[in-house]
C-alpha cells in the first residue's frame, strides 16, 4: 500500500530521469504533496514559487509554452477554488501543456477540517471544456496516469489522495483514458466509483455478498474524457446503479453518470456521497464512518435503498 | 538611437491606431476606448521599434514576447499588429463581430502572433514570467514584455509575480505599467483634482515606484506619451541571456489620449462614439493626412 502523493513525488524523479523536460513547480507544500522527493532528486528542476497558487498556474503556462511539461504541485482546493480563474483562462481555455497535480484530495486530508477538504473539485474541473480529469483508484494506476499524462500534450488534472489505501490493479495495469474497469463481478446492482473511493467498494462488496447480496463494482478513473459505451454496456443488466464518491453528490460522478444513463439508458440511480454539506477535522475513520463513506456504511446504505427500491 | 524623424512616423502611426481603436469600437458597437488609447504610444514603439518580431512568421522562436495582460485593451493590440502587418488592416472590422479572430480580449487559440490569452486581469505576468524562466533554463535569447493596466494592478495575482519574479534574477522580462490614472469606475474624486481625470488614481496615496522598487525591480518611470522616452526605456530594459532585476517601466499616460472629448474621463474606459463625435476625433487625430 502506497500513499498516492509519495507514487507522484517517486514517479515524476523517476521519469525526470529520461524526459528533461519535466519540471516541478510548488506553492510550498513540497514536504506534504510529495513533490520534495523530486526536488531532491533533481533539485535543478525543481522551482519554489512560494505561496502563490495563481501565479505558479501562470508561469507554468510561460514555461510549458516553451516546451517544459510543467507538474503542479499544491492542495486541491487551491487549484480548483483560489487557482481556478488561472486555471480556467490562462490553462483549459489554451489547452496549455500543464499538469496539475492535485494533492490533498477530498476529505482524508490528514485533520485540517473543512477549509482543505474539496469535496467539488471533480464537478467544478469536469465542467471547464478541455480539461482531462483523472482520479487514480490506486498507487499502479496513479504512476501509469502520471507516465500517460506526462506525454499527452494538453492539460491534465490529476486527483491525488493524502493516505495510503488498498490496491484493486497490479503491476501489469495500462492506463487508457475514456476505459472504465471491473473491479468486482455481481449480478443484483451495480456499484460505480472513481478514485480511491472504488477500493472501499470493492470491501463494500465482500461486505454485501455476506448478505446474500451480490454487487458488482465499475471503477471509473477518468472522469473526462469518458467512453460513453463502455459504461453505457456496463450498466445495461442492472435495473439498480449505485454511484459512491468521495465527493459531493452535486455534479460529480453521480451527476455524470446520471448525465448519460437518463439521456440514452434511464434506469435508477442513487447517488451517494457528501450531502450538500462539509467536512471537519478528525481522524480517517470518523470521516469515512460519519460521511457514510467506509465499505461498512456504503454496504449498509445499499441495503436500505435497495429495500426502498423495490 | 532615434532621430526625430523617426518620431514623426511613429507619432503618425500612433494617431492611425487611435483613429482605428475609436472607429472599430463604433462601428462594432461595444469595446473599450480609454485603455487602448493610453497605450497606444507604448504599443506602437514595441512593434515598430523596439521589439524582434517577424510579422509573416509570428512563430519565429526567437522572437520577443508580447503580452497585454490588461486584455480589454485588445484592440490596441490588434490595431498596432495589423499595421505592422501580422494581419491585414481591413481585418479590424471583423472585431467583435463573430467568427472572428479578433476576439473581445485576446485569444491565442484564434489570432497568430499573440502569446496568450488574456481577459480575466491581472493574468500576464505570470505567464511572462514562465516565458522567461523557460528562456534562460534553454538559452534562448528574447526578452517579454508585458503590459499590465494601474487599475489591473489592484488584482492580487499581480502581486504574487511581483514578489516572486525578482527571485529568479529574470531581466529578460519586462513589465510595462501603462499608467493612466483612471479605472472603469474607481473611488469618487473632485473633476481635475489630478489632472489627468475625473476620478482618484487606482493608486492614491501609494508611492507605487518606492513598493515596486522595494520588491526588487528596476523601476523606471517615463511619459508614455513621448517617444524620446519610451523607446530608450524600452532598449534598456532588453537583457536577453543576463541575470539580474526585472524591469518595471512605470509609464505614466493619460487615458483616452488623444481626442479631447476621451482624453482623462473615466466613462470612456468602454464607451462607443456617435458620428459627430467621430468626426471630431478623425480631425483631431489628423486622419486625412496620413491616410487615404
């Protein structure tokens, strides 16, 4: 098990290694995004630009425009909230060569409370036209993206979780954006996640099949671009879809698949996820138990809808 | 460096792109006026004198960087790109219009020859300064400018390359404050107290040229209006390949310049002329004698 933010700061110095024209940038965070590890490593690469979000996102755009693959390195509510007019302008609307590696994702951001938790950052990046939105599910397939990335030419957001967590692929894993996986086989209802969050439902379904209950689970790592039919085909024998993020339910991964299931295959859909609500400081487990997140709470709450739903 | 001569051309070239700024925005029916009219001069001496572009090959990779970070001034850009010849002149019209390259703010997805895309203030410096850092780590031998308003300078983005430019020893980038005392609403002040509008200066009671040199850049401070200052400040500021201080020119301009009506009102930061009015701009920017 391998925290995603340390797969960013060893995948970046080890690929820095072959491609000289990665570049670092960091709003002074090194030490908690990880990126320290590739400061040490190549610490002429390597730029400090203080705690300046907006003008980092700025001069990464200059540098990328002259052939560096600049890799941002901050807290996600940085990027997506203070950073996002930069963001917006200067980097999706040029469809600079930009990367944005968005540490601290969601509500596991080691006891800072609300203020560092985003819990919309994938409705707010998903919505800017351009922009390709990843969240990793675990430490193989967060290098594979980040190796994807580095070559794409276009901007990329990359959402990177504080803590370690369970890995669903291997060493073996291929990253193809648009590709939606299985990560659980069932039959009664289908489970459909994105970024860690899929390892606890993939726990959330051993929990079930307990119960007699069997729930498959769909992992969904690239939010935008998205193939359409994949997860139109994966849907087609459930009658019950159950959309789980670390998120809010508002317009991130529950709204896009309800997005696509009402528009070419209606069926229900719930969404869970963050009420309309925030977070607060405690520890993992309080979080992931209260916000209805652990395998243990999402298992329970699909029984209860599945009761309503009949 | 210059000779007077060469002032005069300018100065005629500078009424051209006037008469341009405040014809194209009648006739498209909304744009701004002021701004590109205080910036005229500066702009006119970047593309015709100063700078090393090329207007048939907007990609050559050495040339200078231009970015207009107060990008409402859009027009004055586009003005003094067509007639340096980076598009035709009667492109102009399309301004504003739809499907056109010549957007509200500029949009380097669209338009060859412009660096980046601007519009939300306060933006370009950032990216100039990644143009300069990126050009020292190649070796690559140009210089960026970039132009930001007073009244953009208010945006706090701003102030984060300001503090964070002059640790990278980035004397290949050059910023240029047009300065023209006016914003497009600003705090009240009594008509003609400053003389140079109607309205408090963005930076009242600031000594804007003590912070700027206090954060470490070698301020400069000139009449934007005359060339004899402009230009050489310009060459100066050039170190392609050297480290040390970014340069500040603080350019001290007067909005709307050049037509008497515009000239220090706040209202005509983005304001369209009727005909008569016009007609006493294209006299007083003395049209029929340098063009047809």
């Amino acid at each position: 098990m391998k925290a995603l933010r340390d797969v960013f700061g060893d995948t970046l110095s080890e690929l820095a290694q072959q491609n000289p024209s990665i570049v670092v940038l960091d709003a002074d965070l090194a030490n908690s995004t990880k990126a320290d590890k590739f400061a040490q490593a190549h610490p002429d690469r390597f730029l400090e630009m203080g705690i300046a979000e907006q003008n980092m996102v700025g001069t990464a755009v200059g540098m990328a425009a002259l052939g560096f693959v600049p890799w941002l390195s901050s807290f996600t509510v940085f990027f997506t909230h203070r950073a996002a007019d930069p963001v917006r302008m200067l980097v999706a609307q040029t469809h600079a060569n930009v990367k944005i590696g968005a540490a601290y994702s969601g509500l596991l951001t080691g006891y800072t409370g609300k203020t560092h938790q985003d819990v919309e950052d994938l409705a707010i990046m998903r919505a800017m036209p351009g922009m390709t939105v990843l969240a990793p599910a675990d430490e193989f397939e967060c290098a594979e993206m980040i190796r994807w990335a580095t070559d794409y030419v276009g901007p990329v957001y990359l959402r990177l979780a504080r803590d370690p967590n369970a890995a669903v692929f291997g060493p073996d894993y291929v990253f193809q954006p648009g590709a939606v996986h299985q990560l659980h086989e069932g039959s009664d209802l289908l489970m459909i996640s994105t970024g860690t969050q899929s390892s606890r439902c993939v726990e959330a379904a051993r929990e079930l099949k307990k119960e007699g209950i069997s729930a498959a689970v769909l992992h969904v790592p690239s939010i935008k671009p998205l193939r359409q039919e994949d997860l139109l085909s994966a849907c087609e024998k459930f009658d019950l879809v159950f959309t789980v993020e670390e998120h809010s339910r508002l317009g991130g991964l529950g709204g896009l698949v309800t997005e696509i299931l009402s528009e070419h295959s209606p069926r229900r859909v719930v969404r869970l996820g963050l009420q309309d609500e925030w977070g607060e400081s405690a520890p993992n487990d309080f979080l992931l138990d209260k916000y209805r997140l652990s395998a243990q709470r999402v298992a329970e709450q699909i029984v209860s809808r599945r009761k309503q739903a009949r | 460096m210059t000779d007077s001569a060469d002032f005069s051309e300018l100065a005629s070239l500078a009424r051209q792109g006037r008469w341009h700024v405040i014809q194209t925005v009648s006739a498209s029916g909304a744009g701004h006026v002021g701004g590109p009219m205080s910036a005229m001069d500066l702009l006119i001496a970047l593309f015709f004198r100063v700078m090393a572009i090329r207007p048939d090959e907007p990609k050559w990779p050495d040339r200078d960087r231009f970015i207009l970070s107060k990008g409402h001034s859009a027009i004055g850009l586009y003005t003094a790109m067509a007639l340096r010849g980076f598009f035709p002149v009667e492109e102009l019209k399309t301004f504003d219009k739809g499907n056109s390259r010549l957007q509200g703010h500029p949009d380097m997805t669209k338009l060859p020859g412009l660096e980046t895309s601007t519009g939300s203030l306060g933006m370009g410096l950032s990216v100039g300064l990644g143009f300069a850092i990126a050009a020292q780590r190649k070796g690559l031998n140009f210089q960026t400018f970039v132009m930001i308003g007073d009244g953009e300078l208010q945006e706090g983005m701003i102030w984060e390359a300001l503090h964070v430019a002059p640790r990278y020893q980035v004397a290949n980038l050059t910023a240029i404050l047009d300065s023209n005392g006016l914003q497009q609403f600003g705090w009240f002040h009594e008509a003609g107290a400053t003389g140079r509008g109607d309205r408090r200066d963005p930076w009242f009671g600031v000594d804007l040229p003590a912070v700027l040199r206090g954060l470490g850049w070698n301020l400069v401070e000139i009449n934007g209006h005359d060339f004899g200052e402009i230009i050489p400040a310009l060459q100066a500021s050039k170190s392609p390949g050297r480290i040390g201080k970014p340069t500040m020119i603080l350019a001290h301009t007067i909005k709307g310049k050049g037509v008497s009506f515009t000239e220090g009102k706040f209202e005509w930061h983005s304001k369209v002329a009727a005909s008569n009015e016009l007609e006493i701009a294209r006299r007083e920017l003395q049209i029929e004698e340098v063009t047809k």
